[in-house]
C-alpha cells in the first residue's frame, strides 16, 4: 500500500480481495475492463482516490451475477468514505468552523444524494431481475407445455410402434410356421416319391416275372397241344376217370378274381399318391429355388431369369431397376447379433412390399443387404423420385428391437432404363457401380445410371484390379517436383509424388494414382514404398523433402515405426523430411493420426497441413502441434472477393506464428500471383516447374 489514507486503503484492500477470491490476475483484470495492467495497478495501490466508473467495471469483472448488487454497494460505501478522507483539509490550513461545518454539511448532502442514487440504481437492478425471472417462469411454462404435446405425441407413437411391433411378430410366426410346415412336407414327398420309386420297381419286376410265366405257360400249351395231336385215339369211348380230381365252384372263381382286381386297384392307388408326392415335391423345390428364406421375395435365380426374358424378349419396354442397400447393416450385426440382422431385414422386406405392390414389380433380395426391384412399366424422373421419398418415409420411423429404436436407412443406384446390348450380369453391375457411387456420397443418398460416368467408373476398376500387377512391372515410378517459393532466400522444397507410365492410357497423374490404390487398396503399401524411395534420393543433395501423406497413411499405427526405421537405415537428418498430414485425419475422433503427428515431431521430423481451410478449428490444430507448413487452395476453387480477404486476415495469423503457407494445385502463373497477393509464402502446381524422376528400385519389390 501506499499514501497513509486509512479510508483509500480500506477501499484498495476491499477490491484486491474480490480479486483474490476470483483467483484473477492484474492482466486478466485489466482486460476485463478495458485498460492496462499499470493502470489497474496504479488505482488499486491506495495512493490515490480511483475514480467510480473504474471502481463498477473492477468489481463487475471479479463478481458473479449473484453478488453484484451487494459488492456494488459495499464498494459505494468505501468509495464515498474515500472521497470524504480525500476532500478533508489538511492540518495548517485550518477554515472557520461555521465554513467547515457548511462545507461538511454540503459533502453530506451530496453523499445523500449519492446513496439514494445508488439506491436508485439497486430498484432498478432488482426490477430488471425480477423481469428475467418472470420471463424465465413465462418460458419455462412454454417449456413444459411443449413438453406435454411432445410426450403425448411419443405416447402415442409408442403404442403405434408397439402395435407394429407386435403385428410384425405375429407374421414372422407365421412366415417361419410356414416355412417349417412346407420344409416337413418337402422331407415327407422325398420320403414318398423314394418309396413310390421303390414300389415301382418293384411293380415292374413282378411285371416282368409275370410276362415270364406267361411266355412259359404259353410255350408249355403249344408244346401239349402238339404232343394231344400226335396222340393216336382209339376205336372205342375213351373212358376218364376225375372222381380224384377237385373242381372249384363258380364263387370261388369268381373270389379269386375280385382280390385279384382289390389288388390292381391298391396298386394303382399307391401310384396315383406317389405321383401326388412327386408333383407337390417339385413345386416346393420350385419355390425354394426361386424365393431367399428368410424373406420369402425372389431370389438372384429369379431374378436373372426376369432379366433375361426382358433383354430378349421386350428390349423396348420401359423397366426401371432400383438397387437398394441396407446403411450400417454390418455394424448393426456386430452389435446386436445375427438374428438383429435377420429381422431388420424382413423388416425392410415387408416395407419395400407395400411401397411395390402394383402388379408389374418384382421384388427380390440379392445376397447380404441388397435387394432389387423392376418395374416394368413407364417411369419418368419424378415418379422415380416420389418412389425413393416413399421408400425413406416408410423406413422413417425406427424399427424397435429388444426395447431400442433402430434407425434404418438404404442407399439406393436406379437405373431408369436396362442397358441395351447387355447380359442380366451386365444390368447388375451397372446398377451395383451406381449404388456404389450413391453410398460414397453418405447414408440414405441415392444416384442416376449415367452410362458415362459408368464407363469411366468401369475403367477406374480396371485399373485399380491392375494396379499390383503394374506396379511390380516398374509402370509407377516416383518423381520430385519443387515447391516456388516468392522470397529467393527460402530453403528449398522438392515434394515427392507418383507417376504411372500405362502403356495404353499415358501418363496417369500423382492425384489419379492415389485415387486408384485407395480404391485397390494398395495405398498404404505404395505409399512406404514411395516414401522409401524419395528417402533414398533425396540423402544426395540439401533440399528438405515433402511428402504428402493419405489418410490411409497418416491413421497407420505403424508409421512411427516405419519412418523412424526408415530414417535410421539412411543418411538424411530428420529435420530435412517433412511430412504433410491431411488435417480432417487430425482432426477426427480417432486419436492415431494426431499421437503419429506428435511423436514423429518429438522426434525432430517436420509437420505440414493440407487440405487448409483457415477454421477456427484448424487454426487451433496448427497451436497445438509444432506446424511447420500449411497448403490451401483445392483444384476446383480460387479464392476472391471477400472470401479472399479473410482468407488473407486468417493466413496473416498463421504466417505470424513462423509457418509457410504453399497454395495447392496452382495452374498457371496468374493464379501463383493472385495467391500472393493473398500472403501465401509459395506455391506448387501441374506444368509449372521441371521434376525429377526416379524408377522403383528392385529392393523396394
């Protein structure tokens, strides 16, 4: 403290203790109210009287809404005592007493009118708080209110959820009874048409046994009659004797031959029930080979068969083919079982059925989570888009499995009319690549058969199934090419990147390959083999080295261990590499491209950023991690206008904080000087500047 003012230093001592309490230092006070540290200092150390305005913004910055009222008014209190100390005369200049008392008197007053001000100014607060709370208690009541429709309106939707629930349940009984019953008939007619089978053999055996006895006993008859012929009769009556012999009556006879017809009748009998058998059996194998069991919709076998009929027999006919594949069903399967997975999918099964039910839709399910329909009739682009809107609102509501709502959704491919000149294997890859193409674009989205963009998607898998093979031909190779920078006395950059020399399609570019491999699969060996190579060439000269890691890359858990391996066995320091992270990958929930980042920098190794787009985000990416170089700028756009400018405020902060700022895929030389214009430090482009290039070498095989 200083000065010897009791009443200042009361004052000075009340104030530094609201601060301690806050756990506030002197700068964060001085920015709180609008002034420096000094000053806050200066009026808070009892040598002088701090004005009033300065004594309200102290207190407001180290005091809750709470306590405000109250320290407002203990902190008026001190200040006026203050005051009063301030304006006392000094001893040896001593005034009247009647001047001094009118003098004391006026001070009173006007520390009267002070305090009723200040009074003044705590109704005010006080009816300004009491506002907030009856507009609070006014917004709550609405709160609740809503809450009340809301939970009338769940109710509601859970006893209907329910009621479906059940209603699904019961059919699924039903099915599987179904299904259970046709499986024992189909094991019962096999057991029938074996012993049918059997019987019959057995039948035409005795058939055979019987012409047998037959051809005998005729053989035999002729055989007698020849010998009776050759008989010579004698001149007197032939006298016979048959008192020894038995004849049977005419109701035996006539016995013998009606079991005889009993037994012809049962042997027909049994064949008409084995060929009953035979037929039912044939019809169940006949749905069993065209219908998927678990769902009971068509099958693939089917469904090739429609296809193949329709390109051969109706080319001309308008039929729409919708691809649809259940989102998350492999994670869905994961978490909750197999049988989750069965049910989700009959679920889907029933509410495609009710979308398809006109006479000309064939519903059927492709293997795993796909199903397909055809439509054979004349579809435009907006009946299609009310049929895909009338799939998602049908699946809009969740399914409920074991108490909890499961979201379900389906990326569909459509094909507004089948391929000419094509197999049924040909309409399903079509109609698989444009599904394909909808689900890279996110959950529930869907996409248009563009025969243009199927032919070049067509290639790109041709490639990508050739790209191993092409690769170990010595086709990719890896070249340098420098990164400009504006300022002469720069340290020099050369960034490594990929070629492939196809021998029918040329030069296939650094951004294509990359593409290709993650699409093959092979990027995360290309990319160690890419950056082995780099390593190796660049050890022969002084230049630092940028690589630009995937994302594939960058989230690999073995890339310390890589780099760290791959910089011991060479020459090349590590502050000459630098490797540039894809900044969505350190931005990510999974933790592993950000701890990668941080221990190859512990490590001494150079970071860079790109894909930048100056966020607030990225902007804090670039504080927490030892940022060397930050690359902006995409292919597709060129910053102007306003965007330029604060592009350029952003760029300023981070070229402050001692970064390189590149821009990327630069084109021509008006747009390198736009970009400098804009604050960036270099710039890299396609046909700008000279490269260098270097095959695979055979110990990278």
């Amino acid at each position: 403290m200083k000065g010897t003012d009791s009443a200042r230093h009361e004052l000075a001592r009340y104030l530094r203790g609201i601060a301690v309490q806050q756990t506030l230092t002197v700068k964060e006070i001085g920015v709180r109210c609008g002034c420096s540290d000094t000053t806050v200092s200066k009026q808070i150390n009892g040598a002088e009287l701090p004005d009033w305005q300065f004594v309200v913004r102290f207190v407001e910055a180290c005091t809750s809404q709470q306590q405000w009222t109250d320290r407002k008014h203990t902190a008026r209190g001190l200040w006026d005592a203050a005051r009063k100390s301030n304006a006392r005369p000094r001893s040896g200049s001593e005034l009247p007493d009647a001047y001094t008392r009118l003098l004391q008197a006026k001070d009173e007053t006007i520390q009267a009118h002070r305090q009723l001000a200040a009074v003044n100014d705590d109704l005010n607060d006080a009816r300004k708080q009491l506002l907030v709370s009856i507009q609070v208690e006014n917004q709550a009541a609405q709160v609740i209110t809503v809450l009340r429709i809301v939970l009338m309106r769940l109710s509601t939707l859970i006893t209907n959820l329910t009621a479906d629930r059940d209603q699904s349940r019961r059919e699924a009984a039903v099915h599987r009874a179904e299904l259970q019953s046709v499986q024992q008939r189909l094991t019962i007619a096999e057991q029938e048409r074996t012993r049918a089978d059997a019987q019959l053999a057995q039948a035409e055996q005795e058939r055979d046994r019987a012409a047998r006895l037959s051809d005998e006993a005729q053989t035999r008859i002729v055989h007698l009659e020849s010998r009776l012929r050759s008989v010579p009769l004698p001149d007197h009556d032939l006298a016979v004797d048959l008192r020894g012999v038995d004849t049977p009556s005419p109701d035996e006879v006539l016995r013998d031959t009606t079991a005889g017809l009993d037994r012809v009748q049962q042997l027909l009998d049994g064949q008409d029930r084995d060929l009953t058998a035979l037929e039912f059996a044939d019809l169940a194998s006949a749905f069993l080979r065209d219908h998927d069991q678990l769902t009971g919709l068509k099958n693939r076998s089917a469904l090739v068969r429609r296809l193949e009929w329709l390109l051969r027999n109706a080319p001309e006919r308008s039929t729409t083919l919708y691809h649809f594949s259940v989102d998350s069903l492999p994670t869905i399967a994961q978490g909750l079982g197999q049988s989750a997975r069965d049910r989700i999918l009959q679920h889907v099964a029933t509410r495609l059925r009710h979308v398809f039910f006109q006479e000309h839709s064939l519903v059927c399910r492709l293997d795993g989570e796909e199903f397909v329909v055809l439509v054979e009739d004349e579809t435009t682009g907006s009946v299609i888009v009310s049929t895909i809107s009338n799939v998602a609102e049908e699946l809009l509501d969740p399914f409920w499995l074991d108490g909890g709502g499961i979201a379900v959704s389906m990326s569909t491919g459509v094909l507004p009319r089948l391929p000419e000149d094509t197999s049924p294997e040909g309409v399903l890859r079509a109609s698989g690549a444009t599904l394909h193409r909808a689900r890279s674009s996110g959950s529930g989205e869907w996409a248009m058969y563009d025969p243009a963009v199927d032919d070049v998607d067509r290639g790109e898998a041709v490639l990508a199934a050739f790209m191993a093979g092409a690769w170990e031909e010595g086709q990719i190779t890896v070249f340098h090419r420098p990164v400009h920078m504006f300022a002469s006395d720069t340290k020099t950059l050369v960034e490594s990147r990929l070629r492939w020399n196809h021998p029918l399609q040329g030069e296939i570019h650094h951004d294509r390959c990359v593409a290709i491999a993650k699409r093959s699969d092979l990027m995360r060996r290309i990319g160690r083999w890419a950056l082995s190579v780099s390593v190796e060439e660049a050890t022969q000269d002084d230049r630092t080295l940028l690589v630009t890691l995937t994302d594939d890359m960058a989230c690999d858990p073995d890339l310390v261990a890589f780099v760290s391996q791959l910089l011991h066995r060479s020459t090349m320091p590590a502050g000459r590499l630098l490797l540039d992270f894809p900044v969505q990958s350190l931005l990510a929930a999974d933790d592993t491209a950000f701890d990668n980042a941080q221990i190859l920098s512990d490590r001494g190794i150079l970071l860079g950023l790109h894909e930048f787009t100056a966020s607030p985000a990225e902007i804090e990416l670039t504080d927490e991690l030892p940022v060397r170089m930050v690359r902006v700028g995409t292919r597709s756009t060129t910053p102007y206008g306003r965007t330029a400018e604060v592009l350029t405020s952003a760029l300023s902060y981070v070229r402050r904080a001692g970064r390189l700022v590149i821009a990327d895929h630069v084109s021509t030389f008006k747009e390198a000087e736009m970009w400098g214009k804009i604050g960036v430090d270099g710039f890299v482009g396609v046909n700008l500047m000279g490269t260098e290039t270097w095959g695979r070498p055979k110990a990278a095989r």
